[in-house]
C-alpha cells in the first residue's frame, strides 16, 4: 500500500512539473511574440528614419545649391552697384 502511495505521490510531482514546463514554455512563447513583434516595429521605424533621412538630405542640398545660386547673382549685383560708383 505504501509503495502506491509513493508511486501517487511521484505521479502526482511529474505531473505538476509538466504542467508547471507547459506553462513556461506558453509564457516564453508569448514573451517571444512580444519580442519579435517589437524587432519588427523597430525594423519598420528604421527603414522610415532612414528614407526621411535620405529626403532631408536632398533637400538639404537642393538649399545648399539655391544658396549658391542667390549668393552668386547678390555678388554680380553687388559688382555693378560698385562698378557705377567708380564711374
């Protein structure tokens, strides 16, 4: 009688245990899910500030060019403001 008891009482552990290995194993897999989405969100934002990155630095050298240009025609004009106040 005693040793079915203890054969119960083993039983009764493994059984514990599984359930306690099946319930980590539910929670690692939605901590995993969590993860993986969060990577991809992350990924996505990446992409994003890379692209907006890329348009903004066009951008950028576009006004540097357009600076170019006006300071340029202030130059010639500031030339021949000063070339008629020589003559």
């Amino acid at each position: 009688m005693e040793l079915l008891e203890e054969q119960i009482d083993s039983l009764g552990t493994l059984e514990e245990r599984i359930h306690q290995a099946i319930e980590l194993v539910t929670r690692l897999r939605r901590e995993k899910e969590a993860v993986v989405a969060g990577r991809d969100a992350a990924i996505r934002e990446a992409a994003a500030a890379r692209e907006q990155a890329a348009q903004l630095s066009q951008e950028l050298e576009g006004l540097r060019a357009e600076r170019r240009q006006v300071r340029g025609r202030i130059e010639k004009l500031l030339s021949q403001i000063d070339s008629l106040g020589a003559a």
